[in-house]
C-alpha cells in the first residue's frame, strides 16, 4: 500500500506516463483527485455499508422486497450466472479501457475528473442509500466492498461507472463517434443488467442515471 502511494505521488513516474508537459495545477487535481477517492471508497463507502448491514439485521428490512417489472422476467440459471460475471467485469473493462486511452492521449485531467466525479457520485450514493433504505432485491444480505452489500441500493454503482465513463470518453473526445454510438449501446444495454439480476430496482438505475448527469455537468472539459 504504502509503495503504490509512493509510486502514484512520484512526479517522475506521472511525467513519463502522461509525458512531459505536466503542469503543476494538473498534477495538483491528480493528487487531489486520488486523495478523495481514497477517502470515499476506503473510509466513508465501506462504513455505510456495514452501518447499513448492521441496520438491516437490526431493524429486519428485508422481509419483502418491492416489485419491480423487469425482476419478473424468467431466465435460465446458466444465463443469469453469465449476466452476474458480467454484471461485475463490465465497469472493471470500462475503467482500464479509460485509463488507457487517457494515458494514450496524454489527458491527466480526464482521470482526475474521473477519480473526483466519481467520488462525489458515491458520496450522494451513501447518503441515499442511508436515509432512503430499499429492501434488497438480491435476498441475500451481506457485506461486499464491490460487489454490492446489504441494502446498498440507491443507487446503482456499478451503473454509475460504466455511465460516468461512457459520458467522459464523449467530453474529451477520447473515441471517436461510431465508437461512441456503441459504447451508449452497451450502456443501455448494461443498464438492464442489475435489474434483472436481482441486484438493483430500476429506479436505482434511473437515480444513477439523474446524479451522473448531474455531476457530469459540472466537470470541466478541459
């Protein structure tokens, strides 16, 4: 841990990852764009999430969940096991394809922007999913940091960063248009996913949908 801190805070690696011309107020917002993200994804998330297990066992809020109409569609056990591998490589493949192409184009703001969009999408993720507590579609309570967790539900993360990225790559012009036409196929495609699974409602992906955008409109495009 305390090496990869090392290695992300060290200017000579960043300079001859993005290459030289690295100014000092970008180098700034990667650090601090880093900073945050590791605030919320290793301190704030993974504390509502057993704050929120904690109160679903208390306060027994799973004893029946909400009726949603994609959740009724029937499908093959096989095919449901290929959708939840799925459903978990998808942002992971999003997230190393963007970073390489950030990197590609020599663009350090776009991950910075990324890294602080993302983290402010979590943070209004964790005071939903706190205030508003859904009865979890999946029927399995338990505590998972990416995986999802016990009434981790508004809204959809996995949603958020497939949706975020997808938005980023057309802000800073990172693929060009054909690529982009399929890339908000499979974004719309992605979006069913959760639902059907089990995993999320579909006004967790709706609510996903309202907060990136949001945050995408305040995030510079440059």
């Amino acid at each position: 841990m305390i090496l990869t801190i090392l290695i992300i805070f060290n200017t000579n690696i960043i300079s001859y990852i993005f290459g030289n011309n690295i100014s000092d107020i970008e180098l700034e917002l990667f650090i601090y764009g880093i900073l945050l993200s590791g605030l919320v994804f290793l301190i704030i998330y993974p504390f509502i999430k057993i704050k929120l297990y904690k109160l679903s066992k208390k306060k027994k809020l799973n004893k029946e969940k909400l009726y949603d109409l994609l959740q009724t569609i029937k499908i093959n056990k096989n095919v449901e096991k290929m959708l939840y591998t799925l459903n978990e490589l998808v942002p992971i493949l999003f997230i190393i394809g963007y970073i390489y192409l950030c990197i590609y184009k020599n663009h350090i703001n776009a991950i910075s922007y990324f890294l602080i969009g993302l983290s402010i999408v979590f943070i209004i993720k964790c005071v939903l999913s706190f205030s508003t507590i859904l009865p979890d579609s999946s029927g399995k309570c338990q505590i998972k940091l990416l995986g999802g967790g016990c009434n981790d539900l508004l809204c959809s993360g996995h949603f958020s960063i497939v949706f975020l990225i997808y938005l980023l790559m057309i802000k800073y012009k990172l693929v060009n248009k054909n690529m982009n036409n399929l890339l908000l196929l499979l974004v719309i495609l992605y979006g069913t996913i959760p639902i059907i699974i089990k995993k999320h409602y579909t006004v967790d992906i709706l609510v996903a949908i309202i907060i990136v955008l949001l945050v995408n409109n305040y995030i510079p495009k440059k």
